[in-house]
C-alpha cells in the first residue's frame, strides 16, 4: 500500500516538473495546471480512492484557473 502511494506521488511529482518545460503556457493555463496537480495530490491523500485525486484535480484546476 505503502509503494503504491509513493509510485503516485512519483508520478504526480513527474507531471507538475514536466509542466515547468512548456514555455509557451499562458499564465492561465499553467495556474489552471499546477492547480489541477495540487488538487489531485490533495485528493488522494485525502480520500484515498481514484474518485478523490480525480475530483481534487477537477477543483484544483477550477481554482487554479481563477488565480490571476
């Protein structure tokens, strides 16, 4: 359970440094992207189900999104 948790983490940590390379992003769009990434992160250690990273991600792309 453990090493499952930690290969999540691995990913998500992979996916928020990969969008650090994409010059061409809008300020909108990287906010609504690393939002996206903190709320599945969030969701996941919190609900601890795919539902949960999946709605973190929706609301943290949402938030994210809104940050000027």
């Amino acid at each position: 359970m453990m090493k499952a948790k930690l290969l999540k983490l691995g990913m998500v940590v992979t996916l928020a440094a990969s969008l650090g390379a994409c010059a061409n992003m809008t300020t909108a769009q990287r906010n609504t992207a690393m939002g996206a990434a903190a709320g599945a992160v969030a969701g996941n250690l919190l609900g601890n189900s795919t539902a949960a990273t999946l709605g973190g991600a929706a609301l943290g792309g949402v938030i994210g999104s809104q940050v000027k």
